[in-house]
C-alpha cells in the first residue's frame, strides 16, 4: 500500500521551543487587523463649502487664532475631539458620529467693519453618511 506523502515543510522548533510561524499568518493577522479597525478618513473641511462625510471619518477645522473664534453648530452628526493650537492656528477636530446633518458657525470676537458680525461670521457645512 502506497502512503501519499506531504509536500509541506514541517514546522521547525525554535530556540525557545515554540514553532515559528509562516510569513502568510503575519501577513494575513496585521491584513485583519487593519480591516477590523476600519482607519478613518480625516477631511479638511472648507468654509461656506459643504463637505460629505461618512461615520468614522474625522472633519479638522482650521482657523486663526488671533481672530478668537466662539464655535456654535447645528446638529448631532459630528462631536468633538480635540481642540489644539499649533502656529498660529487653532484646529478643531470633529468625528462623524451618526448620519445627518450639521452646520458650524465660526464667529469671531471682533466685529467686522461698521460693526457687521454675518460679514465675519463662517459656516462649514457637513453631511454626514453611513
């Protein structure tokens, strides 16, 4: 009787006796990985332009930091995660939580000129999607 024998490289002991694993396994583990923690998109957004988003993705507002801005918003689509200045600049940084959505409302400190607020006023407006 005829025994088929295994074309396959037996597995090898290591030097601390476990057994080495293939370059497929890690390759297909950090594959998962990645796939699992579904990396998230990071959008500038744009004033008075709408931008889409979709769950996950995180929206980064940049602004002057001298024009002292006063942040309203409209809506529960987005929440925020980390407000930080870095030369000059302050950065918002928004995740997309649910689908619908939102309008920031950027006002500045200081009136424009004659007194005008809407004249200095921003809004960014999102949409936001599964």
């Amino acid at each position: 009787m005829c025994c088929a024998r295994s074309h396959r490289t037996p597995d090898l002991p290591t030097s601390t006796g476990g057994r080495r694993v293939g370059p497929g396994w890690l390759a297909g583990l950090l594959a998962l990985f990645f796939a699992s923690t579904g990396i998230a998109a990071s959008v500038q957004l744009r004033p008075e332009e709408p931008a889409r988003l979709h769950v996950g993705d995180v929206a980064v507002v940049r602004v002057a930091s001298s024009r002292h801005y006063f942040v309203g918003s409209a809506g529960t689509a987005l929440m925020l995660l980390k407000r930080t200045e870095e030369r000059g600049i302050t950065v918002y940084r928004y995740r997309a939580v649910a689908p619908g959505n939102q309008t920031l409302v950027l006002t500045p400190r200081d009136p424009g000129p004659d007194g005008c607020i809407s004249c200095v006023t921003v809004h960014y407006f999102i949409s936001v999607a599964r």
